[in-house]
C-alpha cells in the first residue's frame, strides 16, 4: 500500500497539530483511539469541535463529515433537539435502577412503530451486547447451539462474533489471537448474496443450526447491499427449519424508515440494532418475536426468565432521551431526502467509472455508500477481496486534503443535515482527485 507521495505530504503539512495529539494520546492509549472502529491512514486527524455536517480539526481544518462518529450521528454533530432532551433529562435522573417507564417505553415504541417485526424489546449499549443476547435467545429458543454467518461480515466484538473471514483481517485468519478456539466450532460461515450456496450450507447444519445472522448490507465490508432473492430465501430456509433469523441492524437501521428490512419487505424474527439509534450517545436494542423475546419475561415461565439478561447501562435514561429525540425527528421524507442525495452519488460516481472506462463503481442502499475499484461488480468477499485498495486509500487521502472526513476505506454516510451544495462540492471533489491522482 503506497500512498501518493504530494498528497501525503500535504496532509502531512496540514494535520501537524493532530499528529502531535495523536502521538501524545498513543502514549496512553493504544491505537491513541479512545473507542470507535479505529484510525485509519497515516495518522488519523484530531477533532477539535464539530457542529451539524461540519467538524474541525485541531489545525483548525473544516471538513465535510461523511463518518458521522463512526456510523452515528444520522442528525450530525450537536443537534439542538438532541441536546436539547438530554439537557433536560440529566436534570430529571440519568440513571435509574427502576424500570423506566417513561423513556424506556417511548423508545420501544418509537421502534416498534416502525419496524413492524418488533413485538417487544429490550435495551443494551453496544452492537455487540445486542447481538450476543440475540443469539443466546436463539439459542435458548430452539436448543441448539451452532449460528451462520456471512463470509466477511462483522458483527461484534465477541468470541463467537469474531469466528470467520472478515475484510478487516489477513483472509486465513479465521480465529483471531485471543479468541477462544472452541468458539469456532459453533460458527458456520455462509456466503453472501448466493442464496443457493448459502441454502445448502445451512441445510446440512440445520439439527444444530440456532440462527442465521445477516446484515441486510453487509456494512463494514464494502457496503455490499444484499439481494432481495438472497435475504428472501434465507427467511425461506430458516423458517422451514424452525431456525431463528436474525438481522444485524447495527447500521442498516439508517437505510430506511423501518430499517433494511422495510427496504425489502423482508420479517426476521429477531433484530439488533445500534449505532443510530441512541442519537450519539451508547443505546443498543435487540427486538423481536414475542415467543422469543418472552423467554427473558418471568411472568411467561413461572416466575423465572429461562434466560436473564443484564446490562447496567441498558436503558440509561439520558441515553435513551437522546435515542428518542434523534428518532422523533428520522421521519420518512427525512430518509427519502437522504436516500435520493445518495442515490445521485452512487449514480455519479458509476458514471466516472463509464466516463473514464475505469473500474470505479458504487454500492450501498440508503445513506450508506460504498466505493470500490474492481473490474467485476462487488456483491460478496470474494469479489470485494479484488478490490484496488491503494487506488480507493488514495482517493480517501485527497478527499481529505479537499475537507472531506471518512474512514479512509472508501465508505462514506450522508447524514440528514447534508444538503444538495454539500453533495454537488463532494462529487466536484471526487472527480478532481481521479484526475490529480492520474487514475484518469
Ligand atoms: C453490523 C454491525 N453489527 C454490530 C456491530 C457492533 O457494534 P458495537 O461496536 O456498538 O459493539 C457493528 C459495529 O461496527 C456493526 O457494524
């Protein structure tokens, strides 16, 4: 991976103060990332302050921000109404040890208003905590053991999570250092967007086959949209043999009004969601089935929940109200005006890749995009491993230098305070780096 050698110099030249910070922070910190899906790059830059699309470096840099926190902040950066709530909540309780009849319940039904699958919820902190209680409810639900997953996808943080190819690791390493060996005995990887492929895997598992656990886009990985025969004919299989589906909604919440699974009229028994949901501040939720989700609820068995969860901060209320102010406010024509100003540049940038007969093309759904270099179309792992990533690294680095933060791994998220200007001077940006690259 080789960086152009101007372009480098120039981030270099205007990022010093970040660098130094950054540097200090390593110290520390590994990584020098407090959190967070991590720093990418050569050194990632250090954000002073931030408000609506906009942040600003400690250099005192301004940029477009198309990271959004890490896949957030859907209102961007300190949105009043947000603020707001939470101001209002910290002065009410922030935490309660009680059940939280107040925020508790409007956040649940905020969520099960729009996403007809949910019947009942409960709330955690992060994406993982959410998908590890999903499937230890699938678990205990069919009394199996064994979870598919797609190749490449992520999920999480934990043991079993972790299990399998994943594009943010070498392709042989399967079982990353410190999780536990065993763990992968109970994963079965299943490829994406091969619905034929994927049916004969889980057949063959079915007798010890607990869940399926799917993104509707598979996000970290490329945002690879899943096909609607695909994602359909997992909802066959698994209701055929009584294995539970999951959708990972961690980030696809942000598709759609109702998520990837309103995109694609498509019922999973249990979801998790994340990320979005808590409007900046940590709020997770797994949701579902009420036969599944009762096996939390005492008075369903007895008075003894088969399965128990905790989470201290599940539910905190200032989280919650935030949660709940951001979701308030992510109406349908808010996701539209999205969807369309992504849908332009997915669109435009397919149209550089015909333009300059180069391999340049777009992916994603909603407000999520991706940006690839590869001579065939990228719909899985496979097809995603051909990428040209020096080509979509550097591409990431001028965008930079130009004022436009993301990830550096070709992945950017609209957020609902973008509007058109915003776009016309992000595509305007992209075409010129093709050209100050020399890649056209
Ligand atoms: C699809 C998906 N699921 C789950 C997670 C885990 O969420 P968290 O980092 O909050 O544990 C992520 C995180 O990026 C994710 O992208």
């Amino acid at each position: 991976m080789k960086f152009n050698e101007a372009q480098l110099e120039k981030y270099r030249a205007r990022t010093v103060r970040s660098k130094e910070l950054w540097q200090r922070t390593k110290a520390y910190i590994p990584t020098g990332h407090a959190g967070g899906m991590g720093a990418f790059g050569e050194h990632p830059i250090v954000v002073d302050h931030a408000k609506g699309c906009w942040l600003w470096d400690v250099d005192g840099n301004r940029y477009l921000d198309l990271r959004l926190g890490d896949w957030v902040l859907i209102h961007g950066h300190s949105d009043d109404d947000i603020r707001g709530a939470v101001y209002e909540q910290m002065g009410k309780a922030v935490q309660v040890g009680a059940p939280e009849w107040d925020m508790g319940y409007r956040m649940a039904q905020l969520l099960i208003e729009r996403m007809p699958s949910l019947e009942k919820v409960r709330f955690f902190v992060s994406g993982t905590d959410a998908n590890l209680c999903a499937i230890r409810l699938a678990r205990g639900f069919t009394g199996r053991s064994k979870i598919a997953r797609s190749v490449g996808g992520y999920h999480g943080t934990s043991d079993t999570l972790l299990v399998g190819r994943s594009v943010l690791r070498a392709p042989d390493d399967e079982v990353p250092l410190g999780v536990q060996s065993q763990a992968a005995d109970d994963v079965v990887q299943i490829p994406y967007n091969d619905a034929d492929g994927a049916e004969a895997i889980i057949r063959s598992n079915a007798a010890e086959l607990a869940a399926v656990i799917i993104e509707p886009v598979m996000t970290a990985a490329g945002m690879v949209e899943g096909q609607a025969g695909y994602l359909q004919r997992l909802r066959d299989v698994t209701t055929e043999l009584g294995i539970v589906l999951i959708f990972d909604e961690v980030v696809t919440f942000s598709v759609a009004y109702g998520g990837g699974q309103a995109h694609f009229g498509i019922t999973p028994d249990l979801t998790t969601m994340g990320k979005v949901i808590g409007g900046g501040l940590p709020v997770s939720a797994v949701g579902g089935r009420t036969d599944i989700m009762d096996l939390l609820e005492p008075d369903a068995h007895g008075g003894v929940a088969p399965i128990s969860v905790m989470a201290t901060f599940g539910g905190n209320s200032a989280s919650l109200a935030a949660g709940i102010a951001c979701l308030e406010k992510l109406t349908p024509e808010a996701h539209e005006r999205m969807n369309r100003l992504a849908d332009r540049i997915r669109a435009t940038i397919d149209g550089f890749g015909q333009k300059y007969g180069v391999p340049l093309h777009a992916t994603g759904l909603g407000n999520l995009i991706g940006v690839h270099w590869a001579e065939q179309r990228v719909v899985d792992d496979p097809t995603l491993r051909n990428d040209d990533r020096e080509k979509i690294q550097n591409i990431n680095l001028v965008l930079d230098n130009e004022g436009y933060y993301q990830t550096f791994t070709g992945l950017f998220l609209l957020s609902t305070v973008i509007g058109e200007q915003e776009v016309d001077a992000f595509l305007g940006a992209f075409e010129r780096a093709l050209h100050t690259l020399g890649y056209v």
